[in-house]
C-alpha cells in the first residue's frame, strides 16, 4: 500500500498505529497489575468455588489450585501487555527516526500474533463445535482483517524507507 487510510501517510499511519497499540497495551499492563496486586482472585475464587454457587463445569478448576492459575493466567496476561508496550514504542520511534530496523519486531510480532489467532479459533471451533465457532467468526474475522491491514502498512512503510536508503 501507498497511503494509510483517509489519505494519511505511510510514516502517519505508522504513528497512529504505534498510539493505538502503546494504549491498548498500557491498559492490559495496568489492569493486571491491578489484578494481581489487589484481592480479586481471591474474590472471584470465592465467589466461583464457594460450596453454595459451584457449578459442575468450575468442579474441576477449583478442586485445583485455582488460586495459582488464575495468578499464572493474569502474569502471563501481564507479561503479554509488557511485550507489546515494548515492540508499540520501537514502532513509535522507528517511524519517528525513519529507521526501518525498529519496525522489524514489530511486524513479527504482530504477524505471530495473527497466526496464533487463527490456531486459537481452530481449536476453539474442535473443542466447542460448530455454533462456537460460527458465533466468533465475524469478530475474530474482523480482527484479522485490520491487524492485516496494520501489518500491510507498517510494511510498507519499511520497504519505503529501505528504497529510500534508510
């Protein structure tokens, strides 16, 4: 692509990229933190697990350590929200130097990430059926659609700037 959508730039949609990505990933850094340092988990575990509410499908779950999974779950939540904090500010600054190598971890990751989305709608389509699946196509599809999109312009926006000798 030449152009990022209503008729900015490439480097622009870079930039608004990089915002969007460095918010989103400052808030599922800061909700987890949130999480791990306050006493949800134990809340939930309790609300969840208590003799009075369990429910047969969370029988398994809390006869475990439900307590240490859902601190491993939000930790890795947490380590998730750091990785793209890091790779949204390398996008950031790379389009801001117009150095292409910044945008490299970036499409990477991103690209990765796409991948694993579609491994985890094929098994969640195995394990849930058909109607699962089917109810989250439309949203996972649009998803893709515009992490596609991004990907597309941030590399285009790197081959333009290793033609331009950057």
């Amino acid at each position: 692509v030449s152009m990022f959508c209503c008729g900015c730039s490439l480097h622009t949609g870079c930039l608004i990229i990089g915002a969007l990505q460095l918010i989103g990933s400052c808030i599922a850094t800061l909700t987890s933190i949130g999480i791990l340092c306050s006493s949800y988990i134990q809340d939930k575990v309790d609300e969840y697990c208590s003799e009075e509410n369990i429910k047969p499908e969370y029988e398994e779950f809390c006869n475990d350590d439900p307590i240490l999974a859902l601190k491993i779950f939000y930790g890795y939540y947490l380590a998730i929200g750091l990785v793209y904090l890091i790779i949204g500010s390398l996008l950031v600054h790379g389009a801001r130097s117009k150095n292409p190598r910044l945008l490299l971890p970036w499409i990477v990751i991103s690209g990765l990430s796409m991948v694993f989305k579609i491994i985890i709608i094929i098994l969640y389509a195995a394990t849930n059926g058909p109607q699962a699946f089917l109810g989250c196509f439309i949203s996972i599809l649009l998803i893709l659609c515009i992490s596609g999109y991004f990907l597309l312009v941030v590399h285009s926006y790197r081959k333009e700037l290793r033609e331009n000798g950057n």
